[in-house]
RNA sequence: GUCCCUGUAGCUCAGUGGAUAGAGCGGCUGCCUUCUAAGCAGAAGGUCGUGAGUUCGACUCUCACCAGGGACGCCA
C-alpha cells in the first residue's frame, strides 16, 4: 500500500439496521488519497484490527464499508449501567467544568412577552438543561434594558395612561406603548397607590411612576416565564453598567486602541477596522450612549470582569445585523470572537388553522406568551417550540396544538412514560423484586432495538451540546417513544415466567430513566398517569 | 442594492459528503379476553426550488439564478 496522508476515520450509525450498529466509510476516503480498491483496502484493515470485547463481528461491504456489530450481550449488560447510572445517565463531561453564560430572553420590559419570545425562552432554558448535563458550569442570564430611550417612551406612556385613568386629559407620546396593558398597569397602580402622583412635579412623577411600573413589568415577565418552566440565575440590569463603571472603563479601553472615533458630533465604533461594512454610533450627538454602547460594556463585563469561557446569546431574528459587529467588539477587547456564540431565532407565526394571527405591539390582539401557555400548556409549548430548528422560521398553530391534542406528539411521548410508569406500579403492587433479574434474558428484536435506542442518549445529548441545536431532542423522545411502544406491544413484560418478567422489568426501568431524563432535560413533566 | 435565514411527501418539518432520503399530521387497510388503544402493524405518497461545478459518491460543499421571510437607524 502506497504511503498517503491519512484522511480522518470516524464512525457512524448506518440508517440500515442490517448494517451493523456501526460503520465506517475509511476505505472509500483512502481509496481516493491511495488509488487502491476501497474493498481491498476494507479488507486490509480489518485483518490489522483487534476487535474490542463488545464487538461481535465486523463485515465489508460494497462500495467500501466496513461494519461493525455490538454483542447482544455486551448490549443487555448495558441495562444494569443504566440502572446503576440512573438519574445521571446520559450525562458527559464535554465542558470539563467550564463555564458558559446563556443569555436569553432579554427582551425589554416595556410589554408583556409575546408567541416568539417563548421560543428564544425555550430555546435557552434547555440548552442550559443539556450544557449542564454535559459538564459545563452554565449561568442563565436575562438582560434587562432598563436603561435608554424605549424606558423613557414607556414612563412617559404610562403617566399619560395614569392622568386619562383619573380623569385629566392626556397625550400619550408617538413613540409611546398604546397597548392595553398599560391602560391595566395605570389602573393597578391607581388601585394601590392612588392619585398621589399627580401632586409631585411632572418629572418626578414620570420617574417615580415610571419606576414603578417597570417593576411590575418584569416581574410578570418573570411570572410568564416561570408558567413556561423557564427561570434565570441573573436578571442583570443595563442601568448598573453606567453606575458601576463598566461603560466608562470599555469605551477609554477602546479609545486607546484606536477603535473610537468621533464624526458629525456623534462616537462612533470604528468596526471597519475589524471588516465591518460600517461603523456604528455609540454615543450620540447629544451626549446620550446607544444601545450598542451598552452591549459593548456588557459584554466587556461577561468576558473580562466575570471570565466566562463561552457567551452564548440567543436573539430573535431581527437582531441578526448585529451580530457580526458584535463579534467585531470581542475581537477588539482581545478575546477571541468564537467565544462569542449567537444563536437566532427565527420568527413564529401565530395561526389558529388557516388564519394568521398577527403579533403587534400597537395593535390590541397580540396573543401574549401567558395566553398562550393557559391555552396550550406548559409542556405542550415547550415541545412545538423545540421541535424545529431555531433557524427555520415556524408556524405555531393554536388549533392544532388545542384541538387534536391527543394526537399531539407531546402526548405520545408523555404516554409512553406513563405506560412505564404502569407496569412498575403494577410489578410493586405484586411485590415482585427484579433486582436480581438476569438481563442476559432479554433477547428478541424489539427488546434489543429499545436498548440500541436507549445507548444512544449520551451521543444525543453531545449532539446538542456541540451543536447548540436542541430540537434533536424532540425526534429523539418520539423514536424512543415509539421503539417502547412496540416493544410494549410485542413483549409482555410481567407474565407467568418469573425470570423473564424480572428481566423485562430492569429494561422497563431502564427505558423509564432514559425517557424521563429526555423529558427532564426538554423541560417537560414525565407523567406517572394519564 | 448589500448581508442573514429558509425552500425536502398533500400540510408541518427532520436529515453528520456515503448504502434503498425519514418522522408527525391528514387520507387508506387491518389489530383491544391479557401490564394504559392517548397504542400497534401495513400500504400509498418525492424531478430534495432551478441550473452548473467539485467528488469514486451531493439533500449535504462551491457558484449563479428563482421564490418566501428578516436586517441594513444618532431604535432596541
């Protein structure tokens, strides 16, 4: 055989099950670096190998494949690791303890959450699930804009809102919230601290009301996203970036290197030094930082005050400009820009069968993220919104997820764990102890295939770690749904024979750690009955 | 005009450069005396947007076009 560079050999799950367990396409990729016959070349290697004890055969196979196939065995004795595993199965040490910030949500506090801001929720709280189970030390953050000039709209909004809810004409801004839900958060103020408002001078009112109702703001942001499964280790204010230096310390940081420059009155962030298409304004001309001047400190804040090791923001679509300038600003504070990840999502469409439902913050019949979870539920949202990739935009059907939801896959899944749930309980009721059940007795095809099924969690959860694509979970749930279903079918597990109850039973528990840790790391519940 | 995302079964969407492109829903055919039928089994349904290119091999990579969505602000 000639000496070549060789090409990189990795394995793979062929789709064919008659294919083995594993397989590798190595002689086809050195095939084309040699010149040789990749079947001849199969061959060669496989008489070099010495096959690892789980291993029970290798084949080649036409054009060029070399597959591997598991001990049935080896495979059964993975039932009791499982078990012994337990709740930890599934977990990795991919981060090695480092520590990652998931940025998500975030989004002003000046309404109530919207359909689409579900899906950045969602999105993050379980890729924080998943980086935690593989290793990483995670910290869930939420940025709070309570700073600049949506936060001045919103006060001046809300005190217009509060002189018209007692009686005293009032404008409110162009530029204001005309939503309802200001009209509502007037009156609940009225309702707890009464007109007393209106004898302070207009700017101090505007400023303590306007406090106020920003505090109310975010916590039944806080509540809608609690009602979704989703919570934050920090809600981190915009605000105390001014107070506690930050935006003062990057931007003469910044100077110094030469990434400032001032043009038409205005400060600007020289990005085109970075291969940016255009500089972006950072300090107005009227003296007042943008928001970019803040998300510079912020994020000077998350990489060289707290030291992450990674920064992963999720941000909604319309965000997607501000990505690559963003990375500009890390790579001029001297951080490497791949520490840096942004995930977006895409849009959601709202629809209740073939109707849009249209998502305005100005007009009144904005579904808001609570409606939403009353009417579908908790664990049915978190399971439509990861069920696609967050680069695909998606269409949220309310009557679908309403309507048919015994045929929602959500419930599918669930269903399958509460079967399990079922036989377990039944198995305690007759007092059967299986801890000594001999697992080499599970031997027939859908019981093997549910193991096979069952191994494949931890690459899963590398999978989406690596990633950073969590939908895979979802498919994931409803193929082990699926292979315990059938598996349910064709196998009775608590029976006559005893040995062979006992055996099924510790594959039975194995599937109910493996589905329930699935569930678990989606946010969802596992249900013992339903 | 520039940048980003998307285009795969009737619908909604998966799909690591590899073997016969998959799932759910909808429609069709069967299956409940036994641990939950919210279930199982089966058949049907495809020029993977179009056209080139790279490769032994392309849904996957490159380029050009077409279509839908988003962004291009001293808003956030």
């Amino acid at each position: 055989m000639p000496a070549v560079a060789l090409p990189e050999a990795y394995l793979e799950h062929p789709q064919n099950p008659e294919h083995g367990d594993y397989a590798s396409s190595f002689p086809l990729k050195l095939a084309r670096a040699s010149g040789a016959n990749p079947m001849n070349i199969a061959e060669d290697i496989m008489r070099l190998m010495t096959l690892a004890p789980e291993i029970d055969s290798i084949v080649s196979a036409p054009p060029g494949f070399i597959n591997f196939t598991l001990k049935s065995n080896w495979l059964t004795n993975q039932v009791e690791s499982i078990r012994q595993a337990g709740d930890a199965y599934g977990n990795i040490d991919l981060g090695r303890g480092s520590r990652v910030q998931v940025e998500f949500v975030s989004v002003n506090p000046t309404g109530p959450l919207h359909v689409g801001h579900g899906r950045g929720a969602v999105l993050g709280s379980t890729l924080s699930n998943v980086l935690s189970a593989s290793g990483y030390k995670v910290a869930k953050e939420y940025y709070i804009n309570d700073a600049g000039s949506q936060i001045d709209a919103f006060y001046h909004s809300l005190y217009g809102r509060y002189q018209q809810c007692l009686g005293i004409e009032a404008e409110i801004p162009a530029d204001g919230y005309l939503g309802s839900y200001m009209i509502d958060l007037a009156k609940e103020v009225i309702t707890e601290e009464g007109d007393r408002f209106l004898t302070l001078p207009e700017g101090e009112a505007v400023l303590q009301l306007g406090r106020l109702g920003l505090d109310k703001m975010i916590r039944q942001i806080e509540k809608d996203l609690e009602s979704l499964g989703v919570s934050f280790d920090v809600w981190f204010s915009e605000q105390s970036l001014y107070q506690k230096g930050q935006y003062q310390t990057v931007m003469s940081l910044l100077r110094q290197r030469g990434y400032i420059a001032k043009k038409e009155d205005a400060t600007w962030f020289v990005s085109t030094a970075l291969g940016e298409d255009k500089d972006n304004v950072v300090v107005r001309g009227d003296g007042s930082p943008t928001y970019f001047a803040a998300d510079i400190a912020y994020h000077y804040n998350k990489f060289l005050e707290r030291q992450f090791d990674r920064v992963i923001n999720i941000w909604g679509a319309d965000h997607q400009g501000h990505v690559s300038r963003m990375k500009a600003v890390v790579a001029a504070l001297g951080i490497s820009p791949e520490r840096l990840e942004v995930i977006i999502s895409q849009m959601v469409t709202l629809r209740r069968g073939d109707d849009v439902v249209r998502i305005s913050k100005r007009s009144g019949d904005i579904i808001t993220l609570r409606e939403l979870v009353e009417e579908v539920g908790k664990d049915a949202c978190r399971f439509f919104f990861l069920s696609r990739s967050a680069n695909s935009q998606m269409d949220f059907d309310l009557e679908l997820a309403k309507k048919e939801s015994a045929d929602n896959p959500v419930y599918y899944v669930q269903y399958a764990h509460a079967r399990i749930a079922s036989i377990l309980r039944l198995a305690q009721e007759r007092g059967i102890d299986y801890r000594d059940g001999d697992v080499s007795l599970v031997t027939t095809a859908p019981e093997l295939i549910l193991i096979r099924k069952l191994l494949l969690l931890p690459e899963l959860v590398e999978t989406v770690a690596r990633s950073l694509e969590p939908h895979h979970l979802t498919y994931y749930a409803q193929d082990l749904a699926t292979v315990f279903h059938s598996f349910y079918k064709e196998c009775r597990v608590i029976s006559q024979d005893e040995a062979l109850t006992k055996a099924r039973l510790k594959l039975v528990e194995a599937a109910r750690i493996v589905l329930a840790k699935t569930l678990y790391l989606m946010g969802m519940t596992a249900p013992e009955k339903m």
